[in-house]
C-alpha cells in the first residue's frame, strides 16, 4: 500500500499538477507517441480549424482503449497507480482522456 505523500499532494493542490519522473518506460513513450501521431493523423481538417486554440482535443474513450495496447497500459500502469496513491488517489478511475497537441 503507498502512503500519501503529503507535499507531493500540497504541490499538486496549490500548483494544479506535479510532475513525475521516469514513471513510463522509453518503449512505452514511444509507442503512445506513435499511437497520438497516429490517431491525430486520421482527424479532419476541421478538426483542427475547431480546436484552434489547442491544435487538437481528440477524445480518448474505453474504444481506444480496447484499440490501442499502449493506451491500456498507461490507464492500468503500476507506476501510474503508484504516483497516483501518492497524490492521494488511492482508488483511480478512467473515464476519458484527450489528445491534445
């Protein structure tokens, strides 16, 4: 069981986010990579036009999911539930995510 760190989560709570080094291995980072290159390729020039602000927002459901291997793995990473508990998620869900670029 990890503890909660309590300054990691006083960062992440007065900051908005905390930044956790050398969580996803190489391999994994490439492969997610290679999956938003991919997936971002497929969206339509409007896709873009509206998302002008961010470039894309491209909705990451339970479909991908199932999709793409590299997704799974990062959802369900023992590194992520780890850094996770250590903000105090003891007990995380997925919904969604988003490809922003």
């Amino acid at each position: 069981m990890t503890t909660v760190d309590t300054e990691k989560q006083q960062r992440f709570l007065t900051d908005g986010s905390f930044l956790f080094e050398n969580v996803l291995d190489p391999q994994l980072i490439t492969k997610l990579n290679n999956i938003s290159e991919e997936v971002l390729a497929r969206q339509e020039q409007a896709h873009f036009e509206e998302q002008r602000t961010t470039g894309s927002m491209v909705l990451i459901n339970w479909d991908m999911v199932y999709q793409y291997s590299g997704i799974a793995k990062l959802v369900a990473h023992p590194k992520m539930i780890k850094a996770l508990a250590e903000l105090g998620f003891s007990h995380p869900k997925f919904g969604h995510g988003r490809i922003i670029s």
